[in-house]
C-alpha cells in the first residue's frame, strides 16, 4: 500500500503541533536553566543554608530561591557580592519571564491572577506585556515584594481591607474583595456547633492554635496556661491544637503534670474539624496569618493574637494591629508573651460581656463573608472590558 499524501490540512495542523512542542520545548528549558542556576548558586547566596525543605517543588522552589537571593541582597555585604547576587537574580526573573511569555502564547489565556507569591510575577508581567488583563490579589494588610514590584503592571490589585489602600502608589486600582473563606464556617450557629461538639453547658469557649506545625515557644506558654486553667478549676472550656511539631513532647509534659483534671481542656494534635470549633468559639487565641483573619472577621470572634516573628516583612504583626486598631484583637508579641498573660488576656475578655461583644462586632464589621463573590465580579470586570 502507497503512503498517502497529506491534505493540506492535516498539513497546517502537524506544522502547529511541531511548532507548539519548539516552544514548550523552549518554555521547559527556561525553567530547568532558571532552576539550574539557583541549584548552582544557593550555598554561595546563602553560606551554610543550602536545604529549603520544599525544593522538591517547583514553584516552592523558584519562590524560595527568588526570595533568598533579595534578602540576601539587602543584607549588610560587601558591594561585589550585592553587585553578583542582582545578577543572579536578574536572570532568573528574566529567564521566568520569558517561560511566562511562551505559556501565555500556547495556553491563549483570557485573563491572568496572581496571588501576591514569588511564583506570580513572571506570568502576571508577562500577561500585562501581552496587553491581557491582569489581576492580583493581596491578602496581607501591607503588600509584599511581589506585590509591589507588579503594582505598575496589575489592572487591579485585589485586597483585604479599606485600610490596606493607603500602602499603595495607584490607589483606584484597589478593589476591596477580601479573603475567601470556606462555606462550611458559615454553616452552623454558635448554638449548633455546641451542641455538635456535645457541650452541655455555658461554659464559653476558648480556641488556640499556632499552625499546623506547631510553635514550640508558644506551646510552652501554654503549659503554664494549662497549669493556670487547672489552678482556677477550669472556669472555661478549652480546645487547643499542638501542632505536628511538638505533639510527643507536649503529650510527655502533659502526663508529667498529670494534666487535664478535666474534659473542659482538650488538648489535641491538630484541630481537623476547625469550621465546627472556630463557629463554637467565643475567644481565639492565634497567629495573624491572612487566611485565619478572614475567618475571624467573617465569623466576628474576638480574638489574642501573637503574630509570627518569623514571616516576611513583620506581615503578621501588622496585620494584627489592623485588627487591635479597630477593636477586635489583643495584640501581644511573642517576646511578651506568656502563659500567665495570655490567661490574663483571655479572662479579661470573658470576665467583661459589653467588652467581647464590643471585640465581635469590630470583628465582623472589617469581615468580607462574600469574598470569593467579589472576587468572582472583579476579575470578570475586567475581562469584559
């Protein structure tokens, strides 16, 4: 049997596939080289630093190379090291860029939004290069580096709150959308979510956490909490989550103190049903990270917060204060912080009525519960114009 010739269409169409795998060939060798430049330069950006702990991901990868590099940049170094470590950084923005440019191109996008990570910069530039409409969106209460550096570039950056509008040079291009949070915190009343984690009194409830991973400062603090708890006969009950991290030494402590006498302290690895726990609560005790504030403001819950010292830019501590601006947390550092005052913070709060329900209501008034609605609104603004 002869080979038959192709049709002039069959033609076109193998030319486009043969030119699509050139330049997602080209896109995948932008990446690698950009991921291979980071590999080889990281021990000389960094010293002794070499292991990121998520550099089995790409865009984790990226990000923390990126991020690294400009703090090692600020650093007090000498001019030729700063003068090598922009180079470096240089390339690899631009070789992201240039990768973001030829997804952009194959994928023929409608819109492109950022979420404020390191990984958003070279596809929302490129976009904006492009003439496509672009978006970012910022949870924290100050813009990050990202942020910042793709101000000039975004239509519209998408943020958290009113007041998160004065950190910005183009002020009309805010929109005011809030942060997401999942449907299931709106679920149950406060009522409801009692009596699902069977309580059979009116004894207020108390929610701590500090991460997933656990915060081994923090979690010491709340041993003496504990202690302070059993001390005053548990005037309230209590769910607090340890974290991964310090699990098997707080479990150690806990039965060295023979501790909890009660079942109003629940002292858990990690709190798997939190929609249920946080809709129950009547105070927090937490960090100030973006997500876990829309949930608070969504849900108007008074909370103590002691803001991370180890994020970017002191972020949580100034979203905190956002929040201890308006009425609606106790701010206290991590370097103050204590157990004896947390307890006392917390009890201030419960022990004063008009007090917490002054606290909830600043709370609920900066939350946005239809946040992924706006966002929805804003991005498809943009597409239809």
């Amino acid at each position: 049997m002869g080979l038959r010739k192709l049709t002039q269409w069959e033609e076109t169409v193998a030319k486009q596939e043969q030119k699509q795998s050139r330049l997602m060939s080209v896109a995948i060798v932008c990446v690698i080289a950009m991921c291979a430049v980071l590999w080889l330069v990281q021990d000389k950006l960094y010293g002794d630093v070499v292991q990121t702990g998520t550099a089995t991901y790409l865009g984790a990868f990226t990000g923390a190379g990126i991020g690294r590099a400009l703090r090692s940049i600020k650093e007090k170094e000498s001019a030729e090291k700063q003068k090598r470590n922009g180079k470096i950084l240089v390339w690899i923005l631009f070789l992201l860029v240039i990768g973001g440019a030829i997804f952009l191109k194959e994928f023929r996008l409608t819109a492109v939004i950022g979420t404020g990570g390191y990984a958003s910069y070279p596809m929302v530039k490129a976009a904006a290069r492009a003439h496509l409409p672009t978006a970012v969106h910022e949870s924290n209460m100050v813009p990050g580096l990202t942020t910042k550096m793709l101000e000039n570039y975004a239509d519209v950056i998408m943020v958290g709150f009113e007041d998160c509008r004065q950190h910005y040079k183009h002020p009309e291009r805010i929109a005011v959308t809030g942060t997401p949070v999942r449907g299931d915190f709106f679920r149950l009343s406060r009522e409801e979510a009692r009596k699902k984690l069977g309580f059979d009194d009116e004894a207020p409830l108390v929610v701590s956490f500090w991460g997933s991973l656990g915060a081994s400062h923090m979690n010491e603090c709340m041993v003496d909490f504990f202690r302070r708890e059993d001390a005053e006969g548990y005037p309230f009950r209590h769910i607090h989550a340890v974290g991964k991290g310090g699990w098997e030494a707080m479990e150690q402590k806990l039965r060295e103190l023979g501790l909890p006498k009660s079942d109003r302290l629940d002292v858990r690895q990690y709190i798997y049903d939190m929609d249920v726990v946080m809709a129950a609560a009547d105070v927090v005790l937490c960090r100030a990270g973006a997500s876990t504030i829309s949930e608070l403001t969504a849900l108007g819950k008074p909370t103590v917060m002691v803001p991370s010292p180890y994020v970017t830019n002191n972020h949580q501590e100034k979203n905190a204060r956002l929040l201890e601006k308006h009425g609606g947390a106790v701010v206290i550092t991590e370097p103050e912080s204590t157990g004896d005052g947390l307890y006392k913070a917390v009890e201030a709060i419960l022990s004063d009525n008009g007090k917490r329900i002054s606290m909830a209501r600043a709370m609920k008034e900066l939350g946005i519960p239809d946040a992924t609605a706006r966002i929805y609104d804003t991005v498809m603004a943009l597409v239809r114009k």
